[in-house]
C-alpha cells in the first residue's frame, strides 16, 4: 500500500458516516424550514417524504455534504496523528491537547473559508 493511504481512509471514515447518519435530518430540517404547506411536525415531513419519494430522497444533497465534510475529518484527524505525542510520552495529557489544538486551528483555516463560499 502506498504511504498514507489507510490513514487518509481511516482520516475519512467519520465524514462519510457523518453525511450517511446526518443527510436525513438535514433534508428533514430543511424541508420543514422552507415548506409551502407546514407540516405538523419533523416526523409527518419524514413520513410524508418516504411515503412521496421514497426512502432514497432522505439522502439527497449527501454528495455535497461528502465533499464538504471530507477535507474537515481528513484534516482534523490527520494534523491530530502527525502532532499526538507517542504512546508513554512525557508530553502525556498536555500533548494531547495541544495536538487536539493545533488540528482545530488547521482545520478552521482551511474549512472555514469552505463554509462561507
């Protein structure tokens, strides 16, 4: 395997459960949001789509919501494990959170920008 290719897909697992677990409740909250006949409640806009649609219309938009979350999971995770102080450290809980820091700061400067556009 080339280097790096199994942290960049373990780095990218979350994102892809994130948008395959998230994707419904934001199709749900946006329908529910901008809906021209209110619904009753979040659950009667859950039914009424899979009923209307079919369970498959709870996933749209999730490419778009891959192609976002990636760069953050795949960011975050990555700065993380490059700056994770190694098993037995002396750097211990300190190192951690610094490293847990520094991947937060790295991640807002890339996926911020990301978010506005």
């Amino acid at each position: 395997d080339p280097p790096g290719v199994k942290q960049a897909a373990a780095s990218a697992a979350p994102a892809l459960m994130w948008a395959f677990v998230g994707c419904p409740f934001d199709v749900i909250k946006t329908r529910v949001q901008t809906a021209t006949v209110p619904f009753a409640s979040p659950l009667h806009c859950l039914s009424w789509t899979a009923r209307r649609e079919g369970p498959s219309a709870l996933w749209r938009g999730f490419a778009p919501q891959l192609l976002v979350s990636t760069p953050y999971s795949v960011i975050m995770f990555g700065v993380y494990d490059s700056l994770k102080p190694a098993e037995h450290s002396a750097r211990g809980i300190t190192g951690c959170f610094l490293a847990g820091a520094a991947s937060g700061v790295a991640v807002t400067a890339v996926h911020n920008p990301l978010e506005v556009w």
